[in-house]
C-alpha cells in the first residue's frame, strides 16, 4: 500500500511564537502495555529514527520521500504507519523548535487557528469528508519538538481496493532533523472508538526517538 502524503511550505519570514510546550513521550511502560517493537529507520542524510509499531506488522512498499511504512490491514480494517521526509530551503535553514515555532505562526496567521478553515489546504478530490478534529503545534517527544494533527477521512486514493470508502481515523506528527522535514502518520482504518484509538496511537507518537 502506497500513500501520498500532503507537503506543506511555510514562509520563513514569519515571526515565531512563543508556545507553552507540553512533554507527551511515552513510558516504557505504556510501550509494552500495547506490545509495540521497536523498528530503526535510516535515512540517506545520516538520521536514525526509532519508532515502536505493534507486532505483526509488516513492511509495505514506499511511495516517493518515503523512509519506512508499516502495515497490516484484514477484512477492511487495519493500521498503516509512514515516516516521510522532506528537505527544502525552508527546512535547511532551521531546527526542530524554530521550524515548528514557525508553522505554528503560519497556521495561525493563514487560518487564525480555526480546524474548519485548515481543511482548504487538503486537495477535496483525495481527502473526502474530511474534518480536522485537533491541532496540537506544542509537543515534546524524546526531547524533540513536534506538531500533531489528528483527521478523520475517506482516501480517494484507496479506490478500487479492499478500503475503498472505508473510513479512517489519522494522527499525524512532523518535526525537524538534520535540516529535513519528517513527518510520521498513524492511520487507523475502519470505524472504531476515538478514545481507544487515542491512547493507542499516542503511544505509538510518543515513542518516536531521533538521533
């Protein structure tokens, strides 16, 4: 399964805001709670990333400016977990607190925060119904600065397979390392209690390591 993920540029003239950044890294504890197993990603500049996805996962085949996707999906329902990267002349020129401080400024400049108003930047022929329910731009995970956004869609580009207007619940991460854009998605299809689901793909969030 191959997935597009949608690439943001934001300006670099923008000011930075001060935000009140909350720790969401995830215990040990809370790790082997879901049996999650550690996976090591590499990328070409150098980055090793440490990610822990549920057991029985199995690697799926990689779209452009993607470095690792795991997957498992039966009788129409399943998880798909993607780190994406991006490197630009934005993302060369900063680190992880700015990079974020800066998009956080974007987001409430462009859109003055409002979830409603931030689903003009998604392309409506590929993200059908789609509602952004959560925006979280004051995360540290691991001692790394993120930005989270949660949605609920159906993916166009799931036609013609077993998920076709199966709908899905995203949480996706993006921070900044070694001067490139990652972004890591968590994607729960089917229609499933939101609160399971939040706690599940938190800690799956939260065990991100960088190095």
């Amino acid at each position: 399964m191959k997935r597009l993920i949608l690439i943001l540029f934001f300006p670099l003239s923008c000011s930075t805001q001060n935000q009140n950044y909350v720790d969401r890294t995830s215990s040990s504890d809370d790790i082997e709670y879901y049996k999650l197993a550690e996976q090591n990603v590499s990328d070409d500049n150098g980055t090793k990333i440490i990610i822990s996805v549920p057991q029985g996962f199995y690697k799926s085949g990689l779209s452009e400016n993607q470095i690792a996707a795991y997957n498992y999906v039966k009788n129409q329902e399943g998880y798909y977990i993607s780190v994406d990267k991006l490197e630009s002349t934005n993302t060369i020129k900063t680190g992880d607190k700015e990079y974020i401080d800066i998009m956080n400024t974007y987001v409430q400049k462009e859109y003055g925060g409002d979830l409603i108003k931030m689903k003009s930047m998604f392309p409506k022929a590929v993200f059908r119904d789609l509602d952004i329910v959560r925006y979280e731009g004051n995360l540290i995970i691991n001692k790394k600065y993120f930005a989270k956004r949660t949605a609920y869609y159906i993916d166009a580009r799931n036609d013609g397979t077993e998920l076709e207007n199966i709908p899905l619940i995203e949480f996706q991460y993006i921070t900044h390392h070694n001067k490139r854009k990652y972004t890591v998605s968590i994607v729960r299809y089917g229609n499933n209690s939101i609160s399971d689901m939040v706690a599940y793909a938190s800690t799956i969030g939260g065990s991100i390591k960088f190095y």
